[in-house]
C-alpha cells in the first residue's frame, strides 16, 4: 500500500487562505464586471481623495520629520541587529538593491511623462512656458523626492529593527510588539499580514501590468512586434515572469543582487548618454536652480492642500494625493525588502541612505528626461510631445526621437524596462512569500513558482479584461488605512527604541570599586609595559579561570546555576547564567591584540616590544556592550566586575518597562 504523497510546505494557513480568496475575488470581480467594480471603486477612491486627502498630507509629513529626527538623534548609532553586526551586502550592491525595489518601472514610464503632463495641463496654461517648465520639475522633485522614500523609510526601518534587534519575525506584525506583545502569534498578527500580502500583490499586478503595456509599446515602436494585442502580452509577460522565478528562485544573494547591480550601471550608462548629447548646460542650470526651488519650497509643497485654489484642486488629488497613497501602498513590499537586505547598518545609516541617496538620483533622472524633453518641445518639436502628455506609454520612445542612435537608446530603454520588471517581480515573488510563510527561513521552490504564476494569471486577466485600472484604485483605497497601521509603527519605535538605549546607557553600581591600590608597584608595570601573547594565555588560563570557577562555586551555594565555558582559537573563557524567561547573562575574557603605533615602537622612554603588536585580555558581554582591557585585574576584583555587571543586569530584568526588549531577545529565540 502506497503513503500518501505530502507536498512540504511552509506556508501559513491564517495569512494565505484569507489573502487568496480577497485576492483572487477582487481579480475576479475586475475582470468579469471590470467597468462597474472600476466605477464603485472609483467612488470610494475619490470620496477618500476630496475628504480624507489631509489624512495622507500629514501622514507623509511625520514620516519625513519622525526620519529626520531619528537620523540627528542619539538613537542614530543603534544598529539593526547586535552590536557588532556588519551589513550583510556592500554599500553599492544595498543601494543598488533598494533602489531597483523602489522606484523600478516608473522611473522610465514617469521621467519624461509626467514633466510633460505638468508642463501642458491646461490649468497651468496662464503662466508663462518658463514658469511652466519651472513647476513641472518642482512638482515632480516632489513627487518622488524625500516623502516618497519617508513612506518607504519608516515600514523598512520598523521592520529591520524589530527583525534584527528584537530577534522578532521579518513581518509587520513584528512592528506592533511593544503594543500588542504575544497577541501578534495570533488573530492580529494575521489580520495584520493579510492586509500587507494583499496590498503588495496588488501594487505588485498593476505595476507590472502598466510596465507589460509599455514594454509592448515599445517593440511595436521598433517594429519588433506587429501591434499590442493581448497575444504579444501575454508572451512579454511568459518570457518576464519566467525570467523573474528564475532569479526568484535563486535567492536574493544572487538574482535579485546581480540583477539590480547590471540595472543600476545600465541606467546610469543611459542618463550620461541623454545628459552630454541632449542640452547639456540647460540641463545642469535647471538642476542646480531646480535644487535650490524645492528647499526653498519645501515646507510649502509639504503642507499645501490647495483648500484656496478650487482651480488646481483636482489636479492635487490626481497627482499629489495619488503618489502618497500609491507610495503608501507599495510599503509594504518595497519596505520588507528594503529590511530584508539592511542588516547591520545602523539607524543613522540606514535612513541618510534610504532618504538622501535614491532622492538625489531621482532628481537627477527626472531633470535629465523631463526637462529635456521640455526643451525640445518647446525648441524643436513645435510642441509635438505636449500633444503625446497623455500617452505615456510611447512618449518616452517618441522623446528619444530627437537624440542620436535612436533605435539604439529604444533598445536600450526597454532592456532596462525589463530588467526593472524582473527584479521588481523578483523581489515582490520572495517578499510575498516571506509574508505568507511568516518570514519561514527556507521554503520549497514550488511555492516561489506558485506565487510567480499566479501574479502572471491574474496580471493578464485583468489585462485582456480591462480591470486594471478597478485594481490599482483598490490599491489606492487601502492606502487609507496602512497609513493610519504605519502611524502606529512609529508609536511603536519609540517606546522601543527609548527602553533600547537605557538599557545600553544604564551605569553600574556606584559602590563597586574597579580595582584598588593594594598591588600598584605591580600594576605599574604592566601599565608601562607592552603585553605578549603568552603572558595574556597565561592570565587567562589562571586568573580568569580561577575567578570564575570560584564564583561558578559561590553562586551554587546561592542556588544559582552557573556555568563556565572554555573555547580556543581564539582563546576565551565566560561565565554564563542561564534563564528561560530573559536573556542569559554572560561576561567573557578572550585573547585580543592591537598594533602599536610605529612612533611608540622607536620611543626610548618605553620599554622594548617585539614586532608592532601587543596582546592583552579583553572582556565581553551577552547583550553586545563594549568589552574593555582587564589585565590588571586580579582574581577577587575580577569577580567583583562580574558582580558589577550581575547586579546591573538583575536591575535591568527586574524592571517592567524594560520588559519588551529583554524577553523578546530571549535565547530560545537566538537559536
């Protein structure tokens, strides 16, 4: 008799079962009914719009501040992760990342696109071309400056640091600890994770479904394909999706790092080539002003509502309240990645870059296309591209019309296009599953494939359908609420990050004497004198030994379970008292060197050393804190520095606010 077949899986039945079935019924209900599921969604959407717009403009404006403020502070230095953490991915390869994940498609569908549209509305058309030309970049500075990486910021930041330093699951649910404790295994930690599932894979379908229609666009430009029906779709989207499991598959270390490191050289070999043949000096002096308008402006475009201008106040739910929703609703996604690929940078690092970095680079693009395509418009073409504002999809290979090696730079574009669709797809295939598998370490490849083929289904569905456009306002409408969750995640950070750093910060006990003294001729000596690495083997095989076996002693006499481990290469010993609520305690002496600076080595004042380097015994602690030198210590004022940090750290677990961070670094959950 044959076993039944079970198909591993890791998949978590409370977060993809309700997920799937909204999912796959609001899919389904776009396709089938798309022109009535798009008008009452539409409804909702332009209802929140015109009513609630001042819900996203303040949104927006704390996550800038709240960033900002971090980035100065003293929680700054905190890093995602233990203390001596180092970033997992190099500087270019995280920036590259986090930018492909970011901004992806739409810094080609938009960069020429929305300058123009900006440029040509029919509401700006009493100011001059000059002032035109001046707003269009403005407002797009704005659109995808600062605030559109704030948005992005703060989830990646709550999730990174809850992850790295709490110990906690990769999952926004992990950002409510402080507030909901345990209750986030349950009910709520579900809820919490079927709504970012949803809302990325629905930020996710309509993206790359927008991209589909562009990439056609442009090999029907090419003549590479005959047309755009819906067959030549549905191969672009076969050959991309495939292409996008495949890096899936191979892991973000690989795929996903390789892919964003190719694109980013890819885009910037492009922007160069725009930059020097297209109106170069014009380009560099609207930057460089184009800068200096949007800090002056800055507060202004933050807090302006257009409640004064009924003329303009369409236009600001169009595009304004649009881009902060839409934002809002690719964090999810964008943010998990973003923390998946963010460990061991510090605080301070992490949002300087994720602000400052892709900001820049955005400006830089969006001058580059936009504005050049102005000054063809306006000096070339006779205004042939402000009659293309409203067709995106080909403005940008209509633009590239008026440079050298046209058919080159088109081929160029959609080979960026697609490798911004893949890493885009790859990225949100292996953040869907991270949500949906409670952020399991390894899962089988067939759910990877599985969540592939079904973002294709549904994305060709609602495009032979028509129903893209009912889900991107669906998409919209839940930005609502996310801003309001991702307004709790601040909450969230700073109760955390405040119990953090006393809990580094907090003094030992005053009445500990370090060491006194009694020996000091001795002492005297080893101060003057530079350390080899015998003697240092040697005290730690005898005093250090010897200082923690005896207390390993005295604390059994207490009741108190102790242990004390020994470990070479390198050599160290440690004491450890272990808990099953709270962390363990431990304090380590272990084998350090350090090179002597090469004027000391000639210095006739001192004594002699061998080489350029000393060795000396250094002490460490389980929580990360900084050791320190602790050769002239003897066995009794050895014992009482471990007393020291023994007492401080009973203050510190006796203490109820301190409570979120110690358990939830518990050692069951380290390993």
């Amino acid at each position: 008799m044959k076993k039944p077949v079970r198909i591993r899986t890791t998949l978590s039945k409370g977060v993809v079962a309700p997920s799937l079935t909204f999912i796959v019924g609001i899919c389904l209900l776009s396709a089938i009914y798309p022109n009535l599921t798009e008008n009452l969604l539409s409804t909702v959407k332009n209802f929140i719009f015109v009513n609630l717009n001042y819900v996203y403009v303040w949104s927006v404006t704390i996550f800038v501040l709240f960033l900002v403020y971090l980035m100065f502070s003293k929680y700054g230095n905190i890093r995602l992760g233990r203390n001596d953490t180092k970033p997992t991915y190099s500087f270019f390869s995280w920036i590259s990342m986090l930018f492909a994940a970011g901004m992806g498609i739409g810094l080609i569908y938009f960069s020429v696109a929305e300058p123009m549209q900006h440029y040509s509305n029919e509401i700006f058309s009493e100011n001059t071309a000059v002032q035109r030309a001046k707003d269009a970049q403005l407002h797009t500075f704005f659109h995808w400056g600062i605030h559109a990486w704030a948005i992005y910021g703060i989830v990646g930041l709550s999730l990174a640091y809850f992850a790295y330093r709490y110990r906690l699951p990769l999952s926004l649910r992990s950002c409510f600890y402080p507030l909901l404790k345990d209750k986030i295994k349950g009910t709520w930690g579900n809820t919490i994770d079927v709504f970012a599932l949803c809302s990325t894979f629905f930020g996710i379908t309509t993206t790359l479904g927008f991209g589909v229609v562009q990439i056609n666009s442009g090999l029907e430009t090419l003549n590479i394909l005959p047309g755009t029906s819906f067959i030549y779709q549905v191969l672009i989207v076969g050959v991309l999706v495939s292409l996008s499991i495949i890096s899936a598959v191979s892991g973000v270390d690989k795929g996903v790092r390789i892919l964003s490191n190719i694109n980013i050289v890819s885009v910037v070999i492009f922007l160069l080539f725009v930059l020097i043949l297209g109106p170069t000096v014009y380009l560099i002096g609207s930057f460089t002003e184009g800068i200096g308008t949007y800090i002056n402006e800055f507060f202004s475009l933050t807090f302006n509502t257009h409640v004064y201008e009924e003329n303009t106040q369409q236009w600001f739910y169009d595009w304004t309240i649009l881009y902060w929703a839409w934002w809002i609703s690719w964090s999810p996604y964008v943010g998990l990645f973003i923390a998946k690929i963010s460990k061991g940078r510090t605080i301070r690092e992490f949002v300087a870059a994720v602000l400052i970095i892709p900001t820049l680079f955005n400006f830089i693009w969006m001058t580059v296309f936009g504005n050049s395509a102005i000054w063809f418009d306006a000096n070339v073409a006779d205004g042939a591209l402000s009659q293309l504002a409203g067709i995106p999809d080909a403005l940008m290979f209509r633009f590239l019309e008026y440079l050298p090696l046209t058919e080159i730079t088109s081929f160029l574009t959609i080979a960026i296009i697609i490798i911004f669709f893949v890493t885009s797809a790859d990225s949100g295939i292996f953040v869907m599953n991270s949500i949906a598998t409670k952020n399991a370490p390894i899962s089988p490849k067939w759910q990877t494939i599985g969540w592939g083929v079904l973002l294709a289904i549904l994305a060709l569905m609602l495009l032979n359908a028509g129903g893209l456009t009912a889900l991107q306002s669906m998409t919209l409408i839940t930005a609502l609420p996310f801003s309001l969750i991702m307004l709790l995640f601040i909450v969230s950070l700073i109760k955390a990050l405040s119990i953090d750093r006393s809990y580094y910060e907090r003094d030992f006990s005053a009445t500990t004497i370090p060491w006194s003294g009694e020996f000091w001729k001795e002492r005297l000596k080893q101060i003057v004198s530079f350390s080899d690495k015998k003697s240092v083997v040697g005290f730690i095989d005898t005093t250090v030994r010897d200082a923690f076996l005896e207390l390993q002693e005295e604390f059994s006499r207490n009741d108190v379970e102790a242990k004390v481990n020994f470990y070479e290469n390198p050599l160290r010993i440690e004491i450890e008292i272990k808990y099953d609520v709270v962390n363990n305690f431990l304090y380590g002496v272990k084998e350090e060197s350090r090179i002597v600076s090469d004027y000391l080595l000639n210095e006739e004042n001192l004594p002699d050393i061998e080489g350029n380097q000393t060795f000396f015994p250094k002490s460490y602690f389980g929580d990360d804190r900084e050791g320190y030198d602790v050769r002239l210590f003897t066995k009794n004022e050895l014992i009482s520095d471990v007393l020291k940090h023994y007492e401080r750290f009973i203050e510190i677990i006796s203490e109820e606010r301190n409570e979120l961070f110690i358990i939830s670094n518990t050692n069951r959950r380290l390993r």
